[in-house]
C-alpha cells in the first residue's frame, strides 16, 4: 500500500531538533562510540590477512546499525534514550545479521545493474532497520519487504530530505570533520522522524479504508439479532486535527483504537505533550467512549479533564496539546 506523507521534510527536521534539545550531548557521545567502533573493524578488516576476524567484523555491523536505528527512534519519541542503546541490536542477533547480508546483496545488485537501479533500490529498503526495531516479531526478509511497501512513493521525498543536510555537510568539513559528530545524529533523528510520519499516514489511510467498505447505516438499515440480542455497530466518527503543524489532518474512527505517540498505537500523534500510550476509544453500547490511560498531560472534552466520557458529534476533544474535533 502507498502512504501519505503531507509532512514536509523542512517540518520533519525541525521536529528532529526539538526531540534532540537536552539530548545533543547523549545523541554526540552514541555517535561517537558507534564511529570509534566502527573505525577498529576498519582496521582489523586492513590488517587481517587471513579474513577470519575481517568475517567476524563484518558480522557486527547489522545489529550495530540496527542499535543506532533504536537509539534513533527513542531520541525522536522523546523517550529515555541512553549510549548503551547502540548495542541493543545484538538482542536481535539473528534479524539484523540476515538483514545486512540481505540488504547488501540488493543494494549490490541495483548497483550492478546500473547506478540509478541501485540508488532507488538504497532508498527502497532505507527503512528496514527502523521496522525490525519496532516488530519484535518480524525476520529480515519480511522487514525488507515492509521496508519496501512503506517507501513505496516516498523515496524522492527521502532523497529530498538529505539533500537539505548538504549545507551542514559542507559546514562539517569547514570544522576538519567534527561538525559530523552533531549533523549526524541529527541525520538520524531527522529519518526517525521520516519513519515515524510514513507509518502514522499508513495507519490514517487503512482506517479510512475500512470506513469506505462499511455498508452505510440508515435508519431502515437491518439490524442483526441473535435470539434477544440485538447487534448493531455505531456509526464511524473522524477526529480532525485542528491545531498545530498537521492541523487539517484527520482520523477515521470506527472501532476501538489506542491513542499515543507510540508507533504501535491505532493513532499516532508523535507530539511532546502526548504520552506513550495517552487514551483509548472504546465501544460501549454502540456508541464511543474515551478513556484517558493515565496519561501524563490529560485527557479533555470541551475543556474539561475526564476520565472516561462519551464522545458526540461536535465534541472537542484535547489529548495533551492537540485539538481534534469530532464529526
């Protein structure tokens, strides 16, 4: 499925700022170990005529990557991000192995038949590693497909985005090298950021996908009823974003889902104020229902905190700092 991305890369970068303010001197020292890293499997790769430890090397680099892509995705979700976080790939040994082996081998391939093949194949599965950071559950063949399913569209508006570092890349090598050690990071978080937005509109189209295929419910609609239960379904809702950088956006709503600015919610506001997980809608009686989760800026309707409430038609519906009505 293609995605939606109404984000603008210039937007996505200030974001990238914001989520890095307190967090440079964290961001810097991670890069740096990373590139210390990095610059010892150089050298064994040099010096070591046998090949057995230039093997082993190489053998590291996927969860190293995939570690840098976790510290990444937790310095853009303003979560707690520490320098430790870069070897936490190696809990998923076996998924980031397959997939550098795998994505060299594609990335080869492109390459070999042509330059531009092998461009656009980079770009096509530039996502993979943010995927295997966030499925547990998935291998290195199904990220690299999932990869490729979300870039799908998207891998111009990707290479755009780095090409408005080449001012700061070109300010680095002003400073011998050592302005790397702050635009790098903010690279990262930056294409955190990119994977964060492609996969919220993803979650925003299939919602209204579903929406789309549900027969419309009228008054003389059939109601289904099994012995003395009656079951009907409410009628779906949209919430629409009414302020801040993607105001205009919306939500189709028809069943129950998870609000947050965790990428595993059903709605995604990636937004300082909302928390990991802020509240739910439910279904209750056929109608919805909002339910804060604990969250740590509040849940409000109309302007008044709540716990739990029933939403209606023109409801304004505040969840942190973002505003969304309800129709």
């Amino acid at each position: 499925m293609s995605t939606l991305s109404t984000t603008e890369n210039r937007v996505l970068m200030t974001q990238a700022r914001n989520s890095l303010k307190g967090q440079w001197g964290t961001a810097v020292c991670a890069f740096i170990v990373y590139l210390f890293i990095f610059i010892i499997l150089q050298v064994i790769i040099e010096v070591d005529t046998s090949g057995f430890f230039a093997i082993g090397s190489l053998i590291i680099y996927g969860p190293l990557v995939l570690g840098l892509s976790m510290f990444a995705l937790s310095l853009s979700r303003q979560g707690e991000a520490k320098v430790s976080q870069i070897f936490d790939g190696f809990n998923r040994f076996g998924a980031a192995l397959g997939a550098f082996f795998l994505l060299t081998i594609i990335v080869l391939l492109g390459y070999i038949l042509l330059i531009v093949p092998g461009i656009i194949a980079t770009y096509a599965v530039a996502m993979t590693y943010f995927v295997i950071a966030d499925d547990p559950n998935i291998g290195a063949w199904g990220a690299i497909k999932r990869s490729n399913e979300l870039m799908r569209g998207k891998k111009w508006k990707y290479f755009c985005l780095f090409l408005r570092f080449i001012g700061w890349f070109i300010l680095s090598i002003l400073t011998l090298g050592f302005g790397f050690l702050w635009v790098a990071p903010y690279i990262m978080v930056s294409s955190a950021k990119f994977y964060d937005d492609i996969v919220q509109k993803e979650a925003s189209i299939i919602k209204a996908t579903e929406i789309a295929h549900e027969p419309a419910l009228t008054e003389s609609s059939p109601l289904v009823e099994t012995g003395e239960i009656i079951v009907d379904h409410p009628v779906p809702i949209t919430l629409n974003i009414e302020n801040g950088r993607r105001a205009g956006s919306f939500f189709a709503v028809s069943s129950s889902s998870r609000i947050g600015r965790a990428p595993d919610n059903d709605i995604v506001l990636n937004v300082d104020t909302v928390s990991s997980y802020h509240a739910e809608i439910i279904v209750k009686d056929n109608r919805f229902f909002i339910k804060d989760l604990d969250s740590t800026n509040g849940t409000k309707i109309n302007g008044i905190r709540v716990t739990e409430s029933v939403l209606e038609l023109g409801d304004k519906l505040q969840i942190g700092e973002t505003e969304l009505s309800i129709q």
